[in-house]
C-alpha cells in the first residue's frame, strides 16, 4: 500500500508545564511511509528526540483505536485531524502529502489547562460526571433486567448518546469551547431510559451547574462539536438536555 | 422556585433560553413591521400606508406592545454582551490555526458581529423615522419638517409615506439600509433554528422543517424589507 | 504445598458460594467506617470493586494511570458479555456457561472458581441494566442475544460493538457517583510503583503523581490490585500502550505468587503489521468470522493480489482442516493455522504474515437473497453485488470502515488481510477462591489474576469476569480478611515500612536515570517483544524457549547498561514511565518463558510443537499437567515453582476436537 515516503514539517506546541508559556517548535521529519498512524509518526519524531537527548513531546494517547478518548491534539485547526468520525490516533498518514506543513495544537479551553505539551487537564469532565451522570443503584439491589421493558428506539438513542467517548472534541472544536454536547450526551444516555427518569431533574440540574462552574462557554448553536465529534453524537442530544433543563426548573 | 428561576436564568442554558425568547419575539414583529410597510404596494400615493400607520402610532395596546419591544431588543443586546463576555474568557489562549469553516457556517459564528451592524443600522433606522414619529406626536412643535398630514387622520400630525420617500430619495441610506438587511438575513438564518433548539426543540421528523421554514422567512423578510428602499428610491411606487 | 491455599469451600459445587456467602465473616457497619481500601486499576474490575466497597461504606482509595476512570483498556472490548440467562429459551442454563468455559479453558481452570462466576454472571447483567447500560434489544424491548465464539446457545449480550466501553461506562458512573458522595478519593494520573508491607500484611502502596512526578505513600486495610493483563510484554498487541504489569510484578517480588505466567491468548482475526513504526495492533471482531471465508493461495509465495487469484487456486486450509467448524473454529486453533501457512511461505500481503479474510462468497450469497425478497427475477452480477454489500454493511459496517480506515483498502472490494496477535493473557497473580493473593490482604480482581479462564478464555468471558469479581464477589469475600482487621487503626505514612518503600521506589528511578546509555526504552521494549513473538508466541519449543531466556537475560542486562531517559524525574515524564514498565516486562517475559518450557504439553493458547497429534493438533498431557504452575520470586530472578492440584468433580477432561 505504500505509496513511497514522506517529509513533513511539523510545527508542535510545545510548553513545559502550565505555569509557563509556550510555543509552536518546528521539526522536520523524514521518510514518513504513509501506513502509518499519526501518533506513530509521533513516535518516530520523538525516537529522533531522544536520540539528540532532548525531550520527547508528550501527549496523550492510550488504546490507539479510537475508544478511549485519551488523544487530544488539533492538527492544523481541526480537533482529531482533517477527517471526520475519527480521534487522533486513527488518523494516518495517507491523509498527508509529501510537502505538507502540519501544525499541532492541544486542546484550548479555560477548562482544559495545558499539563504540558500537548497533554492537557480534562479533571473538569470527571468532576461533571460526579454531579449526576450516574443512575443511584447500588450493587446487588437491581431487578431481572427482562423486568423493565424499553423500546428498541429508545435503547439504541440512549446508546447513540453514551458512544461519546469523553475526548473534549467538541470542547476544543467549539467557538465558544462549551462542553454542551458532552454534558448533553450524558444527560440524555440516562434521560432516554426509564430507568434514569427517577433523578432526571437533579441530574441535568447539578450537571449544568457543574459544567457552568467549571468555566465552559456556552452553546452558541453552531454545531461544530457535532461535526467533529469522533463518535458523531447528534445535537439533538443538546436539544435534549436543554428540555430537561427547562422542564426541571419549572417543576421544582 | 424563585431560587430556582434565579439560578435558571443565571446559568448558561438560561441565558440562552432568553436568546431564543427574545429573538423569537422580534421575528414576529418582524412580520408586523414587514406587512406594515408593504401596505406602500397599494401605490395608493401611502393612503393604506399612513392608515395602518397611524393604527400603529395610537393605539394603546400598540404603544404597551412597543414598550415591550424595546425592553426585548435591550435584553437580547445585554444577554449577548454577558454571553460573550462569558465565552470569550472559556479560551484565553486562542488556537494558532484554525479550520472552522468545515464545520459550521460563517454566520452561525459571527451572531455578534452581525448583531452589532444590526444595533447600528438601528441606530440609523430609528434615527430615521422612530424619532420623527415620535417628535411628530409628543414633541413640542410637533412638527417636523417633510411631514405632510392629510385630513381626516385624528392624532397623526403628519404624512409617513411622505417621510418614506424622502428618507429613500438618499442613495447612501437605501445603501446603508440594504447593507443592513443583509447582516439581518444571516442574523435571521442561524438565529430563527438556533432559537428552537435552545428551547429543546429538535427532531428528526421537524427540524428540516424548521430550519426550512427559517430559511424561507429569513428571505422573503429581508427582500420584501429590501425592495421597498429600491421601489421608492427609484420611483415605482407612487 | 504448604504454601498453596485455594480455599475452596467445602461442599458440592453448586452449593459452595450460596454457603460461602451465608457463613462468611461480616464487618459491622460502623467499622467500615474506619477500614480503607486501595483499589489499584479502574477497568470494569477496579471500578466496580471500588464502587461496591464504597457503597458498602468502606473508605476507597483508587489509582489509576489515565486521565479518567473510564479510559481504562476494558474499555476496547468489543463483542460482548455472557450470562447464563437462558433468555432466548435455548437450555442455557448456570452449569452450561460454566461447562464450557472450564471446556474452553482446555481443563486448566478451578471448578469452584469457574461455577462461581457463572452463577454470578446473571446479576451482572441485571446490575448493568439497571444502572442504565444500552445493551442491544429487540423490537419488545426485551434484551438481545447473540451467539459468540462458537458457542451453541445465544447468551451474549453486547452493545453493538462496544460492550466494553458500555459496560465500563457503567461501572465508571457507579463510581463517579461514590466520588461526587465523597466515599471514593480517585487519583487519575498515578501509577502504582510498589506495594508497602507490614508484618507480612499489605497495607499500602507508593504511587507516582505522573503530573509532578512526586512519590506518595498511601496506606490501606487492604490492596486490590484490578491492573489488567501482560500482553505488552510482546511490545505489539491489541492492549493499549499504557498496559503494564508493574503492580502485578511489584506485588510478585513482595510475596504474590505468579499463576500460568505463560497462558496467552492470540486472537486470529487482527490487521496485520504494516512496518517497523507499528505501535499496537487492532482487533477485528471476532463475529467477522461468521461471513468470512480464510484462505491463503495455493501456490506458494504467490505476489497477486487477492483478487486476481482464482477460486481453484485458494486454499480455504480452516475449511479444508476442520470440516465440521470451518471458520469457526476457536481462537486459538485459528490463530495457529494461520502461522502454520504463513511459516510455509503461503502468506499474502507486503510482508507476507497475513492471510486473507474474504467476503465475496458472503456478498454474493446475501445478495442473491436480498434479490429473492425483493422479488428480483435473474438479477443482474452487478445487482447482486450491491444488495450483498448493503447487508454486510448493515451487519459490519463499522468494522469494515476501520479496516479501511488503518489499511487504506477497501474490504467490499478486495479481501481483508488479518494475522493473529497477542490478546489477552489468562495468567496473572495466583489468588485463593477470595481473590487474595499469596500476600496477606492483597487482592487481585479480573484480568491481572490468573483465576477463571484456564489455558484459554472464550469469547465474552473477559467483560463476566471483570465485573463478577468487582461487583460480586470481592464485596463477600474481602470481609473474611477485614472482619480479623477492625482493630487496626490507620497506619501513618511516616512508619518506617513506608519510608524504606519509597527509598527503593526512589532509588530504582535514579538508576535508570543514571545509566545514561545510548538507547531508547522502545528500542528495548521492540526487541524484547520480538523474541517473545518468535519463540513464546503461538508456537513454542524447548529449544527456541531456552534461547529465548538467554536473550532476555541479556537484553536485560543490556537494558541495565545503555538505557537512555530523558528527562527529569520529578516532571511529567512518559519515557521514565516506559523505562519503569519495560524493566518489569523484562523480568516477567523471562519467567513466562521458563513457564512455558516447564509445561511440556500444549494446552488452550499455549502450543507446545513436541507435544501434538499426528494431525498437528494440541496434544494435553493430564496425567502431569493438570495443575497451576504457581511461581514464587525468590530474588535475582529466580523462582521457585508451586503446584496447585487441579480437581475435577465434576466435568471430565476430554480432548477437544473440531474435525
């Protein structure tokens, strides 16, 4: 499949940790077969780094087959790359030329810190999580699970909503770098069951004070997260919780 | 539930909830205003015209209803301002380069920018024929020069289609004017959809159709406003 | 064997854990209060365990390396999660799901163990649900079934072709929610460097903040250990890179005994290698197996593509060797066959180490029915075509667009290319039937313990196991050990245990930073994997096992020499957490090796060429074979090696056949 190798310039934000500035280093990199991911592309430059004894450029990656939402970079402004429905890690090389210029970012947000390089801080998710994304049941006390009949439409949107993988795609992608279509994809995973109609209003409630506390922007309706999203979670998710919303602050 | 309608409008999904609110209730005074106007296409030398406006200038429920408007546009304009202080504070560190067309519309990212020519085209428009309405009804001479009343029109000073025409004789203001009707357009294009959404609604069998129906008020608004500068301007109506 | 407890409770099989759960020793609720558990890992056993603990009202500690909880590798399941529900009214029943995974296991796994789990497999599932896990349903609204790996009875349950990452997810919000209650302290970032022993009881642990780089010091009742599994040892598998076996190996050099270290699974249907910068390789599902018809050319070294080879000159060998399962044979029986005619020079593909998964007979086979339903009368080759396509899109869509998407070719148009890699590993830690290892209070829970699965684990067994230890079983059976602990009250982090712990920790992280060598931790880590590939991968023999002790001595030794870390210790550093890991693999990789030259017979995943039939299939060896070899680290890389007896009371060893 190879299609002959390339050079590429890259240009990597780099930045020890967070209390200090950073800025976009460029690398030149050799010979790069275009069967490669992009974070194997990474490895290859940072072998080259450690060969000169300098250090590596860190960032976040983990599965490399796209489930476990740890990779993170904007790649010359896109969230996860030039192609759609796809994180970082699944990205190769063949959606290069030979030639190309390749500026890679970390996720921006005030909610997202840089840790360092391209590894930021996403601790703000987990602690939204906290808040509500969770149905209280406690180990042992569930019924048969045939106990509790749920339309197949409603099974397979609550699923539709829980493949987000917790990337911070949409936050990064966002003009406003609001975390709505996260929360929302959340919110509705549970709403849409039966289930998790029980805490429905205290969970949107909290959860969206949470995430307004934890200094997202807001949804300006723009539908970029959606676009970029890996998994494709729909907007209607956000539409979703914003019912919820309104109809939780009306009944109590 | 008043701690609760505190908080409800204090967080960022309430804010926007009065984005939408607002902006749902000047569009359909869009439609009022629009067909108000359109009353010029009698070509009746603005008989209809002046009738229905001068229906507008004195009646009380009209005039509650103006207040309102006023009130609605000054909360629209604050809600954004917070909201965009807000947002822009969500990313301190801007992105060296950024690819966003591919994922969203210019428009929809520009809401501010256009609401901000919007706010000065109606600085402009109220400058134009608010005030003098105004001044023609309340002020102390109550005369204002290129009004011209008919008989027969209890409480209307002076002559509105008459203003009409002078004001658009103006090549530079039927430019402003139709400069603003363009950032009202893209303004209305994101802002009628994005309205229903923030108020949750959105559905697979419904949202084409909304965002149709928007597409299509969004046009037929801004070109029946458009053609009226240019009809009077180059003398078609009469 | 003084040494070797299982545990097991007394009485018939299906009575022992109902009796177990009713007789073992509880702790009053207002001593939990006061009793702290370290969970080490947050996959589905960790998360579970540490969220069923802390709903009991233990105070929890738990550590993880990622950035969340929820990004544990269980999270890359794919297939699905068995239970003995009997939903689809097909006489599945406890001792069925039970039966065949001591079956599946080649007779290499506890009874009591096994027949715990799958009497615990059906809460699991009620759990999920109820905790508001999507698993697939059919039109009703009752759950759906699938049959998995071969299996006769449908007792899957999946989530499209994310079980895993449901199922955690579930596990993770059970968890979040004890965390936002304040019964949980989760420390996302942190990786377990070793275990802190007091009085020969585990009562802590030292960590690493992976963002300061800071040492910590962490005390606990009790240590769980829920770490997953090894296969990173062999640098290229399908787990994720940050897999490792530090707090495995930690815990084995402070007392914890090393169960079947070389028990692998090689999963047959993976992309194969497409170069030197290869990183990880991913897994296919499994189910693509259904459709899919594997064959190689007849010819050798054939260099034309897929397509232009016609259909008499293809070898179907799976079809052609095992007339009765064809395809479907299991893991590791497939993943054998397919290195058999790669070695023999009938491999395809740029490298050669690939087989071909084709489609085209599916394609057409459900094109001609889509055509029938259609009422399509002589459709046309092209029709029939575009019909197949759209049901092998429906059926396998994503799958098909990840292989596309890794490769660059199109799989509806020319056969996919697969080669087996390394999966899951069914070794780990030994424990007793409480899941505690041979370290007073220290547990280990799902894939790190050596525990259910035997010599091979069966499809969807992994997800069962993971949660019934966490969620099921761990919250019984720590109570056996915690109800003897309510009177020890916190020890501080300043006692001398913890101190001297840390100092090694300290001092095995300067050395690395002080060999200053030349090369990089991948660099050992790549070649490491190399030889646990060649010579203790699908196929193993004395000799080749022997060399490859000897070259592992010495790449360790060369590890030791010319080791380069760049970097500070005291900063977020992911060369120093790579060269910590890779030390460890070293070590471990050995011991595997010497494992599977002590087990001369083959059985399950582990393929011994001197002991096979006459057809080339694995040949068990009952009669000396049927035990748990169990290893004790005696320092300096030696080990002693234990037996734990295999009993069976109830299933009768047979030779697995699937002619």
């Amino acid at each position: 499949m190879s299609h002959g190798n390339m050079n590429l310039t890259l240009k990597i934000w780099r930045q020890n940790s967070g209390s200090e500035p950073g800025q976009l280093v460029t690398y030149p990199v050799k010979d790069i077969s275009p069967d490669m991911s992009f974070l194997e592309m990474f490895d290859v430059l940072n072998e080259q780094l450690v060969a000169k004894n300098e250090s590596p450029i860190v960032f976040d990656h983990d599965c490399r087959e796209g489930i476990c939402g740890m990779c993170s970079m904007v790649i010359n402004g896109r969230a996860h790359g030039p192609k759609t429905g796809i994180t970082t890690c699944q990205l190769h090389m063949r959606s290069f030329k030979d030639g190309d210029t390749i500026v890679v970012e970390p996720w921006r947000a005030q909610a997202f810190p840089v840790i360092k390089d391209l590894t930021v801080d996403r601790s703000s998710f987990e602690r939204i999580q906290a808040k509500g994304g969770f149905i209280s049941v406690n180990t042992g006390t569930a019924q048969d699970a045939n106990c509790l009949p749920i339309p197949k439409d409603d099974a397979d949107a609550s699923f539709n909503a829980a493949a987000c993988i917790g990337c911070g795609a949409c936050v990064a992608t966002c003009k406003n770098a609001s975390a709505m279509l996260f929360v929302a994809a959340k919110v509705s995973q549970f709403a849409l069951l039966p289930q998790g109609k029980v805490e429905a209003t205290t969970r949107v409630k909290n959860m969206v004070a949470q995430m307004d506390a934890e200094g997202f922007g807001s949804c300006t309706n723009t539908s970029a997260c959606e676009v970029e999203c890996p998994k494709g979670i729909s907007l209607e998710n956000i539409a979703r919780m914003n019912r919820e919303y309104l109809v939780a602050n009306c009944v109590d | 539930m008043s701690n609760s309608s505190s908080s409800f409008l204090k967080s960022s999904l309430g804010k926007k909830f009065i984005m939408g609110f607002t902006g749902l209730f000047l569009i359909s005074f869009l439609v009022v205003h629009v067909c108000i106007n359109a009353c010029i296409y009698f070509n009746d030398n603005g008989e209809t015209f002046n009738m229905a406006a001068g229906f507008m200038a004195n009646n009380i429920i009209i005039k509650v209803v103006e207040v309102g408007l006023f009130l609605g546009i000054i909360a629209h304009i604050v809600q954004a301002l917070v909201i965009s202080m807000h947002n822009s504070k969500a990313r301190p560190q801007k992105y060296a380069v950024q690819n966003q067309a591919v994922s969203s519309k210019w428009y929809s990212r520009s809401m501010g920018l256009l609401g901000t020519l919007l706010l000065m085209f109606l600085i402009v428009h109220l400058a134009n024929f608010w005030v003098p309405t105004k001044l023609a009804l309340y002020g102390e001479n109550a005369k204002f020069v290129g009004y011209n009343v008919p008989d027969g029109f209890a409480g209307m000073k002076e002559n509105p289609f008459e203003a009409l025409k002078t004001v658009f004789a103006n090549p530079i203001i039927v430019t402003v004017y139709l400069l603003g009707l363009v950032s009202l357009f893209y303004h209305l294009l994101h802002g009628f959809q994005s309205a229903f959404q923030s108020f949750g609604l959105n559905h697979k069998n419904y949202t084409p159709f909304i965002k149709s129906l928007g597409f299509w008020y969004s046009l037929l608004i801004c070109l029946l406003f458009a053609s009226m500068p240019i009809t009077l301007f180059l003398g078609l109506i009469k | 064997m003084s040494k070797l407890d299982s545990k097991i409770p007394e009485g018939n099989l299906e009575q022992k854990w109902t009796k177990y759960k009713s007789s073992v020793a509880l702790v009053n609720p207002s001593n939990k209060r006061n009793l702290e558990i370290i969970v080490v890992g947050s996959g589905l056993a960790g998360a579970s365990a540490a969220a069923s603990l802390a709903e009991l009202g233990y105070k929890v500690k738990v550590f993880c390396y990622q950035d969340s909880a929820r990004r544990a590798h269980s999270i890359a399941a794919q297939g699905g999660i068995n239970a003995a529900k009997n939903y689809q009214n097909d006489g599945d029943s406890v001792y069925r799901l039970f039966y065949d995974t001591v079956k599946g296991g080649d007779y290499r796994a506890r009874e009591a163990n096994v027949y715990r789990l799958a009497e615990v497999s059906n809460n699991i599932i009620d759990q999920c649900v109820a905790q508001g896990v999507p698993l697939a349903r059919e039109y009703g609204g009752m759950l759906s079934n699938r049959s998995f790996g071969g299996t006769q009875v449908q007792r899957t349950f999946y989530a499209a072709g994310q079980t895993g990452q449901q199922l955690l997810l579930g596990a993770y919000s059970a968890l979040q929610r004890q965390i936002g209650l304040g019964t949980v302290d989760m420390f996302t970032r942190h990786e377990m460097l070793d275990i802190v022993k007091i009085d020969d009881k585990a009562r802590g642990i030292i960590a690493r903040d992976m963002v300061t780089g800071k040492l910590e010091r962490h005390f606990g009742h009790a240590v769980l250990l829920c770490t997953g599994g090894y296969g990173n040892v062999f640098y290229l598998s399908t787990n994720a890179m940050g897999c490792n076996a530090t707090a495995a190996w930690k815990a084995h050099k402070k007392g914890a005994f090393f169960g079947n270290p070389c028990f692998t699974q090689i999963h047959p249907t993976c992309v194969p290698v497409s170069g030197d910068h290869q990183s990880k390789l991913t897994l296919m599902s499994e189910s693509l197996r259904n459709d899919g018809r594997i064959w190689v050319p007849k010819k050798q070294g054939d260099t034309r593509k897929g397509n232009e080879i016609p259909e008499e000159e293809r070898d179907y060998y799976l079809e052609r060797r095992y007339p009765a399962f064809g395809n479907l044979v299991p893991r590791d029986v497939a993943s054998r066959a397919a290195k058999e005619r790669c070695d023999e020079g009938y491999g395809v593909g740029a490298s050669k180490m690939a087989v071909f998964l084709d489609f085209k007979a599916a394609i057409e086979r459900f094109g001609k029915t889509q055509a029938k339903k259609m009422s399509i009368d002589n459709p046309s080759p092209q029709q029939i075509k575009e019909f197949g396509k759209q049901v092998i899109e429906e059926k396998y869509g994503n799958l098909f667009a990840m292989y596309e998407q890794i490769t660059g070719e199109n799989p509806y148009e020319v056969p996919m290319r697969i080669y087996p890699a390394v999966h899951y590993t069914m070794g780990g830690l030994w424990v007793d039937y409480n899941l505690m290892t041979t370290v007073q209070g220290l547990y280990c829970l799902g894939e790190a313990n050596f525990s259910d699965h035997g010599a091979n684990r069966l499809g969807a067994s992994a997800l069962m196991q993971g949660l019934a230890d966490g969620y099921f079983v761990i919250p019984y059976t720590i109570g056996a050990y915690l109800s003897k602990e309510i009177a020890v009250k916190p020890i501080p982090t300043t006692h001398e245990a913890f101190a001297a712990t840390e100092k090694e920790v300290q001092e095995r992280i300067d050395k690395l930073f002080a060999i200053k060598g030349t090369k990089s931790v991948d660099h050992f880590h790549k070649k490491l994997g190399k030889i646990m590939w060649d010579k203790c991968g699908m196929a193993r023999e004395e000799k080749g096992l022997r060399e490859a002790i000897q070259e592992i001595r010495a790449l360790r030794e060369e590890f030791w020499k010319d080791l380069r870390v760049t970097g500070k210790p005291n900063e977020m550093n992911p060369e120093l957490e790579k060269a910590c890991r890779v030390a460890d693999f070293l070590e471990l990789g050995e011991l595997m090796c010497m494992d599977a030259l002590n087990r001369s017979e083959s059985c399950g995943g582990h393929f011994r060429v001197e002991s096979q039939t006459e057809e080339g299939e694995a040949k068990r060896n009952d009669d000396n074979f049927s035990y748990v070899a169990t290893w004790e680290n005696k320092g300096n890389n030696t080990y002693e090696l234990h037996k734990e007896d295999l009993i069976f009371d109830v299933v009768h060893p047979s030779q697995r056949s699937y002619k």
